[in-house]
C-alpha cells in the first residue's frame, strides 16, 4: 500500500452550521463559523459498512484507492495484491473520529467509530498480531506481505486506536471496553515478548549508529507509533514491563537523532537506517506526547531539537520526501535526496509536532511555523495546488513533481489532511 491549523475559516451565513448564540440583549443574530474540516468524502464517499465474510461481522470500512468517475464523484479502485480497505487506514479514521469536537452529540460518528472498531478487532489473528487488507469479498488477506499477521505498521496502528477507543468507550459500554482492553493486552504481551528482551547493541550503516532493537532493527518511524500506543495502555493500566518498553523504545528513536541547530540533518530522526523519509516520521509527536506524560524533559527537548532546527530546513527546502546521509566523524553528509513524491502523510505529522510544541512552550514562533507547514495543503508547495479540498472534504494523493498532481483522493491522503486541519482548528487559527 502506498503510503502514499491552522486555517479557521469564518462566514456568516444563511445556511445552518456550527452557531454561537445570539446576544438576548441586542438581538444580533447568530454569527455561523464554517468549518475547514468536512468529512463528506471519508464519511460519505469513502466509508462502506459491510460484513466480515468469514464472522458475520458489521464492520465499517474505507476505500484505500479512489479515482474520479468521470461524472464529478469517485470510483473504488480495490488492489490485486492487497485488497479494499485495511487496519492502517480504518484505524486513522477512527482516530480522526475519537478527535472530532462534536462526537458526543454526533449518533451518525459514534456507529461509525463503533464499526470501525469492530473492524480492526475482527482482524486480530489468533497469534495476537493483526492482518491489515480486506478482499473486496469481505474475506481478510491473509497471505500477501503488506498483511501478514506480524509486528508491523498495521498492528501499531491497530493498538493506537485501540487504546484510544478503549477510554472513550469505558465511559459508554463498558462490557465492549472489556473486549477492546483483551485485544489490546495480547498485543501488549506479544510486544513486550518480541521487543522487550532485545539487547541495546547498534549497528553501523554508512558511518551512522543506529538502534537494533527496534521495529526491522532501527525503524523509529514505527517505534513511534508504538510508543502513542503503549503510552495509552500505560495510562489506564500502569505496569513496569510496559513502561521499560516505551523507555527501551524511546531510547532508540533518540539514537536516531542526528545533527544540531548548526551540523545538517539538524537534529532530525532518522526513519530507518541512514535514511530519513517524511511519510509516518511521527517521533517529534511521540516525544513530546509521551515524555509530557512521563514526565521525561530530555525527550522533550530532543523532540525540540527537530521541530525547532530542522523543520524549518524543510520548509526552506521547498519540503521533501526522503534523503540518505552518510557520517564521517562528527559530520554527516547527505548522500542521496529525492523532493517527491509529497503526501499529506509527510506533512501532517510535522504540524502536529510543532502544535504540540507550542502546547508546552506557548511560544508564538511555533504557531508561524505550523501555519507555514499547513498551507502545504492549500497551495504553498511546490506545484502551487490544493491538495485539500474544503468543499468537499477530499485529500489528493499527492504531488508528483513541480507540475503533476495526483487528483485521485484515498483513504490516507484524505484522512491525513483531515487530521492536520482538525487540529489546527483545534487552536483556532485563521488563514
């Protein structure tokens, strides 16, 4: 599967919409706010509610791949290989769900949140790890290698939300809480069995130390996920095995780290290896989530380190996709770079980090550059083209070169611009 705010937009209007009250004292009338976020296309074109063929199962599914019909809608393009839908990306959708400000009040999102759920638990695999990919006969993939029931992606991704959707559901069913909370602890054991043991040693590539203790030995974009999850678990159920594995996790995102304010990468974290790529890069986001938490200031300042030095290189850059850096004594040399392709994966984990930094630090320059990094989505890259649609709430799936766009509008690209303008909405910002 490819993997492939700020903006508050205000308006009076006629139409309906999210009203502030009117004033009883001088009979102006209700001023109507629009939102940035519309969820049209994920909750109207994209989601389908269907049954799991081999359960019986209601479960609540969306498109991965979605091109124009040719007559202003969008059509399912189901893959040969992988299928329809999957845990990577129902999973993010519930999160945008979990997130939406107007969930208690919304019956039509809580059954969607609650199917989507449903979908990611029917496809745990009895080995504790989850499958990823649905056929579009509603039978689960169980044998292409992008949805092996393994300790990948998908089954971060599948804790994530879990762990989320545990909280919120304890406080409306809690015998479905329960359910949750059994699938997330075999995930949990499994984990702690497979990660928890594993010795601290590094490995050398292209003169670069990396961890080998994490996902594939030193992907930290994964461990990061991870750590969201776990830190969720930790949470409800405090327990000194989980906690030793976010700090063994955390530990090796940190080694990842590379450069300073003034020595390129300028303190980003490397994603895998030697190389650094934008799509799932979520470690800032960890750091400053999971070490608020815990309590864990250097965490905090290490995730500084990349917001604050070498996010706005990114920006200078014009944004880009991936680099290899090679290391020669203290200095690190960058080896190979490619621009694009540019996704709202790559750029939507970068406003939530810099957000999330203003959150602790209130300081105003990380407002700027969240509002510098979110108007990606609205024409400030480098093919000067919307690539969120307000309108009609479509993600486009990315931006191939100066000139091409991608104007197909899936699952990822869809629900990554969503979550990035969700939470820049969060904060009120205008464009």
């Amino acid at each position: 599967m490819k993997h492939v705010l700020f903006l508050l937009i205000s308006f009076t209007l006629l139409a309906p919409s999210c009203k502030k009250p009117a004033d009883p004292g001088t009979g102006v009338p209700p001023v109507t706010t629009v939102r940035l976020v519309n969820t049209d296309h994920l909750l109207g074109t994209l989601y389908q509610p269907v049954k799991v063929a081999a359960t019986g199962a209601d479960v609540g599914t969306v498109w991965i791949y979605a091109e124009p019909d040719g007559s202003g809608g969008f059509k399912l393009v189901a893959d040969n290989d992988e299928g329809y839908t999957c845990v990577d990306d129902v999973a993010r959708a519930g999160l945008f769900l979990l997130r939406e400000p107007d969930l208690a009040t919304s019956t039509d999102k809580q059954n969607k949140l609650r199917l989507m759920t449903n979908f990611v638990l029917q496809m745990q695999s009895q080995n504790g790890y989850f499958y990823n990919f649905l056929w579009p006969d509603k039978s689960i993939n169980k044998t292409f290698r992008t949805s092996l029931d393994t300790a990948d992606w998908w089954s971060w991704r599948a804790l994530w939300l879990l762990s989320e959707a545990q909280g919120y559901f304890q406080k409306t069913d809690a015998a479905y809480a329960t359910q949750i909370q059994t699938s997330v602890s075999r995930l949990v054991a499994n984990m702690i069995r497979d990660y928890g043991a594993k010795p601290k040693d590094a490995n050398i590539v292209q003169g670069v130390a990396v961890p080998k203790w994490l996902p594939y030995g030193s992907g930290s974009d994964q461990a990061a996920i991870m750590l969201l999850g776990l830190n969720n678990v930790y949470t409800q159920t405090p327990s000194a095995p989980v906690l030793a594995l976010m700090e063994k996790l955390a530990d090796g995102i940190l080694l990842m780290q590379k450069g300073d304010a003034k020595q390129f990468p300028y303190g980003a974290f490397l994603s895998f290896d030697n190389s650094w790529h934008a799509y799932g890069n979520d470690q800032s986001y960890a750091l400053l989530t999971v070490g608020k938490a815990l309590n864990k200031p250097d965490w905090i300042a290490a995730a500084r380190r990349e917001v604050e030095n070498f996010y706005p290189y990114i920006i200078k850059e014009g944004f880009l996709e991936s680099y290899e850096v090679r290391q020669s004594g203290d200095t690190f040399t960058e080896v190979k770079r490619s621009k694009f392709s540019q996704i709202a994966y790559g750029v939507r984990p970068m406003i939530w980090a810099t957000l999330a930094l203003y959150e602790q630090t209130k300081e105003p320059k990380f407002l700027e550059q969240a509002n510098q990094l979110t108007r990606w989505f609205f024409g400030n890259n480098p093919a000067n083209a919307t690539m969120y649609d307000r309108a009609t709430g479509r993600g486009f799936d990315g931006i191939n070169s100066s000139t091409s766009v991608s104007r197909n509008a899936g699952a990822e690209s869809t629900i990554e611009a969503l979550l990035a303008v969700q939470m820049a909405e969060k904060y009120g910002f205008k464009e």
